[in-house]
C-alpha cells in the first residue's frame, strides 16, 4: 500500500494542466495516449465526468472520450489494466482506495 501511495503522489507531481476542467492525466499517461499505448483510464466519480465524445485540451493534444461505462471491478482483467498502463493488483487497489463515488472507465483516444 505505501508503495501504491508513493506511486499516486509521483503521478499527481507530474499532472499536466487540466484546461477544461476535465480529467486529469499524468504527463507520461498523455504520451501514451498520444502514441497509443494507453486508451483506457479509470476514475472514482459520483456521476460520469465525460460523455462520449467529448474532448479535453491538455498540453499534449486533444484528447477524445470513445467511451464511458460504469464498470465492476470484479470484471476488470489483465488486458483492461494493461490497456490502461497497469497491471491487474494495482488497477485493482487503486479503484479499492475508496474516495468518492463509482468505478467508471472512460476510453480515451488522440482527438
């Protein structure tokens, strides 16, 4: 767990601007976006922040929103954390740190 701690305070030093009020996206999540590598996110909301479709400026491009779905975590595998530029026990633990609201997994792609 402070190893997951340690991870998540690197990752928010490293958030890029959240222009629109969107999401928020470490630097290196956005390089992947961008390349490719990652089109999978996921967040804790009370209700859905993004809608399919829309669209997040960030300092790396335009993001586009493909889908947003409620997920189970108990439904998630490897090949969703990996989409997302994870692995399953630390996708896991990070939707089990609780906060507010539901697990919910917007696809992101370059818009």
């Amino acid at each position: 767990m402070a190893e997951l701690l340690a991870e998540s305070q690197k990752r928010q030093a490293t958030l890029g601007p959240d222009e629109d009020g969107g999401m928020l996206f470490a630097n290196a999540d956005l390089e992947r976006i961008v390349a490719g590598e990652v089109d999978l996110a996921f967040r804790r909301w009370a209700r859905p922040m993004h809608r399919v479709g829309g669209r997040q400026r960030t300092r790396y491009g335009v993001v586009e929103f493909t889908s947003v779905e409620l997920v189970d975590p108990a439904t998630l595998s490897e090949q969703d954390a990996v989409r997302a530029g994870t692995d399953l026990a630390s996708l896991l633990a990070f939707l089990a740190e609780g906060g507010i609201g539901l697990p919910h997994r917007p696809a992101a792609a370059p818009g």
